[in-house]
C-alpha cells in the first residue's frame, strides 16, 4: 500500500501571530492575509502553522476567505514552545542590509537576547528595532523556530558593563585575544554572552574596558580578520557547538 502522505505536508506555510494562540476561531487581516491568500494563494482547507512565542506551534485550516481577510481554525497543539539555550548576542549596530543579516542568522542560530551596543566607532547611532524583530521573525517563521529572541533597547557599552548579571559570561571577541575558543567556551558552562564590536573594531579604551571586566573572557576567532556581522555567526556558531544545544540535534 503507497504510505500515507504526511499530515501537515512540509510545504504547509508558516506563520508568526503575536497573540496567544488556543483552539478556535483566529481572524487575520492585513500583511499576514495578504501573505496567505496573494502570496501562498491558501483556499478554503488548506493547512496553515501557527506560533506565537508563548504556547508553542499550532496546527489550523483556512476556515473563510474574504476579498482581504480571511479566518482560520486552530485545531492541533503541535509543539511546546522551544526551550532557548541562554546565550545573548551584543553587537554593536551595523550598516543596514548588514545588520538585518546579523540578526536573522542570531535568531536561526538559537540566540534568546539581541543587544544593540554602542560604541564609539559604530557607523549606525540606532538600529530601527522594528525593522530588525521584522527580520527576527521572518527568521524564525522560515527555519522552524517556536522562540524570538528578545531584541534589547540599545545600550551605550559602559552601561551595559556596569549593568552586567552576575554569573553570566561575556565572551570578548578581541582579535588580540587567544586560545581555542572551543575549549574556553566548555570550560566556561552557563549563562553567556558574547560581545561583537562595530566594523572598526573596539578603539583602546573600551577594549581595556572590557578586559578589565570581571566576567570578560577574550577569545579568538581565527587566523583572519572576519567583518562583524560575520564574526557574530561564527562565534555564536562555536557557542553552540561547544555549551549550547546543537548535541541535541
């Protein structure tokens, strides 16, 4: 006998509603009706998922089809909301394009906190927060994620020192700064954190600020000089590889 065909199929669409969701009736209307019924061309039984950063992912149907809105059923609880590995992200703000890329690949990655960090030679003064949780969660939508990552008000980086948790790390990515970041990241288990400077880099002072800092530990990324938004990935990367969950997978 041919096998059952998978139910929801792979190619069903997927989609972010920030309320919380239960079973029942879910009107939509705007950018997200549009999507589905101009972009995906949904009719009346197709299949739809559904999270919402609280309860997890949601199985529904498209119940009725306006001319600009539709209503969708919300059947099936199909997964608990994602447990996040404790790992924020703070990166100072980049060039737009750049800065959309580095926030899309934090949220593909597992991060649980952007924060925007200023400093001194950083091109951009502040991000545009909506534009960058836009990006977060088209990330999330596409790579299968019930969690977005808290996105941060942005911060001078002497606040964000002095303000800084106890018991959290703060991974330092210093292109001065040695040893396998692999076995400094296992050595250092628990909450962390992992700082990326602008495009030009830390200047003399701050970098003194941060290694001064009790919780700072200096790492290196490699033999050659990456960008930021490409040294972000790269050490969240090995983060993951080495304390967070990608053992899991």
């Amino acid at each position: 006998m041919p096998a059952t065909p998978a139910w929801p199929p792979r190619s069903t669409p997927r989609l972010f509603v920030d309320s919380v969701l239960a079973p029942g009736p879910l009107p939509l209307t705007g950018t997200a009706a549009h999507y589905l019924l101009s972009v995906m061309r949904l009719a009346v039984g197709d299949p739809v998922r559904l999270f919402d950063d609280r309860t997890g992912e949601w199985l529904a149907t498209v119940g009725a089809v306006r001319k600009r809105d539709l209503i969708l059923d919300i059947g099936d609880h199909l997964a608990e909301r994602e447990a996040v590995p404790d790992l924020w992200l703070c990166a100072a703000p980049l060039k737009k394009g750049r800065i959309d890329w580095l926030v899309e690949k934090a949220c593909e990655l597992g991060v649980d906190r952007v924060v925007p960090t200023l400093t001194r030679r950083a091109v951009v003064d502040a991000p545009k927060l909506d534009r960058l949780r836009a990006h977060m969660v088209e990330a999330a939508e596409q790579c299968g994620r019930t969690a977005l990552p808290t996105l941060a008000d942005p911060v001078k980086l002497p606040a964000l020192l002095r303000e800084w948790p106890a018991g959290r790390r703060l991974f330092f990515a210093d292109e001065t700064g040695g040893g396998d970041p692999l076995a400094t990241m296992r050595a250092h288990a628990g909450p962390a954190a992992i700082l990326i400077g602008p495009e030009g880099g830390f200047d003399d002072a701050e970098r003194e600020l941060v290694r001064a800092h009790a919780a700072a530990v200096p790492i290196s990324l490699g033999p050659r000089i990456l960008r930021a938004d490409t040294a972000a990935a790269a050490a969240v990367s090995l983060w993951m590889a080495a304390a967070g969950d990608w053992h899991q997978s």
